[in-house]
C-alpha cells in the first residue's frame, strides 16, 4: 500500500511546523508504529546534519520497535563516481546538483515507497575513499521506517520534483550557517584536506549547493532545527 503523504493533505496556507530534533525523533517514531511502510525523507544544505538526525532516528526507532524496524539510506549513495566526474569535467564540484544520478535515486524512492520486493538493495557512500558503494544497504519488504537524507530532496528540478509527493513527509533541517560552514571545515580535514582548502570548499563548492537547498526549504512540510 502506498504511504499517506501528509504534505499533500496539508493546506498550503499553513505554516511549517519547526521541530527540536526531539521532537523530531518523536515524530519518526509514531510514523513507524504504522502498519504500512512509511518513508521519510530529510533534506537540507551540506553540514545541516541530515546524517546525523537520520541516524538518531533510527536507533531510536529500532530501540523502541525493535531491531531493523528502520533503515537510513542516504542520497549520496547516489553520488556519480570520480571516474565519471573527472571524465564529466564535474569534480572540481563534487555535490553540486548535477553531480548526482537524481533518476536513479527517485527510481529507488519509488521502489520503497511500494515496498513489493522481497528486499531492495541501496547503494551507499564511503567517504574514507570518496565513492558510492553499489549494493551495499538491505531494505527488507518488512521495514516499516525508511529514513533517506540528501541536500536536494526538495529541489524544483526535475526528476527531483516527484520527491515531495512521492515521500510520507519531507523535512528540512535548518541551522546557523556559521554553525554549518564550521561542521564541514572539520569534516573536510578529517578526510585529508588542511584547514585553508578545507575551508576554502566549504565556503565556495558547499556554499554555492547550500544556497540552492536554501531556496527550497519552503517545500518541506515541517523543519528540524539542528
């Protein structure tokens, strides 16, 4: 059965509801005390803590309903490899909207959402070498809580467009920007670069996609603030 969107049963006059990441936890957890498969997507900028809200979710669920009750699978999984951003003349970008395999990833959304397969396999991504690892996250037909996370979950491009209203809900995380350019800096360096470059692609290549989620964060139907 396809999961109720509560994004489209809202008024559009409504405000968004912003949400403590308790309160969020919270909410994830009710939506998978269901019967029916929910999938919840979490977007934001780079450094808004999308991975970690989605982590948190799911230990939290998986504490409370049991082992495997929710699965996270990010939008990075979804990242193009080197190979072909090098060849696509891309890389010097890497996480910029067109960086990214966006058909596939809605083909996958589409393919949780109907949660008719006996598993479905997702691909992740391993930043110790910087790529996506096909094949790597198992979604049983009995997981009821998907969390998938990425910056351009409610992007106005398509095919990102059928996002919204394919997912139960979609959230955005907000944060301080200064807050956000300090999280990547330190993520940045701990996967090898100094603190100038560091810093230097946090501000130009990050900032650039962080401007574009900005733009878009009146499409989720509530927000996090992380």
């Amino acid at each position: 059965m396809r999961p109720v969107n509560h994004r489209a049963c809202e008024d559009d006059t409504v405000p968004q509801q912003e949400m403590s990441v308790d309160e969020a936890v919270e909410r994830a957890v009710e939506l998978a005390r269901g019967a029916d498969r929910v999938v919840l997507g979490i977007a934001g900028a780079p450094g808004a803590g999308k991975s970690t809200l989605a982590r948190r979710i799911v230990t939290a669920v998986d504490e409370r309903l049991g082992a495997g009750t929710a699965v996270q699978v990010p939008m990075d999984g979804f990242h193009l490899a080197n190979a072909a951003l090098d060849a696509l003349g891309r890389h010097d970008r890497k996480g910029a909207v067109d960086t990214f395999d966006a058909a596939g990833y809605v083909a996958l959304a589409r393919r949780l959402v109907t949660a008719d397969e006996p598993v479905v396999w997702a691909p992740d991504f391993d930043r110790r070498i910087d790529e996506p690892v096909a094949g790597s996250i198992a979604v049983p037909r009995a997981t009821r809580l998907v969390v998938t996370e990425g910056n351009y979950l409610l992007d106005t491009e398509s095919p990102w467009t059928a996002l919204p209203e394919l997912l139960t809900e979609t959230w955005a995380c907000v944060v301080d920007d200064a807050v956000r350019v300090d999280r990547l800096v330190g993520r940045h360096m701990r996967h090898g670069r100094d603190h100038d470059a560091a810093r230097a692609w946090a501000v130009e290549v990050d900032g650039v996609n962080a401007a574009r989620v900005a733009a878009t964060v009146s499409r989720a139907s509530r927000t996090v603030r992380t």
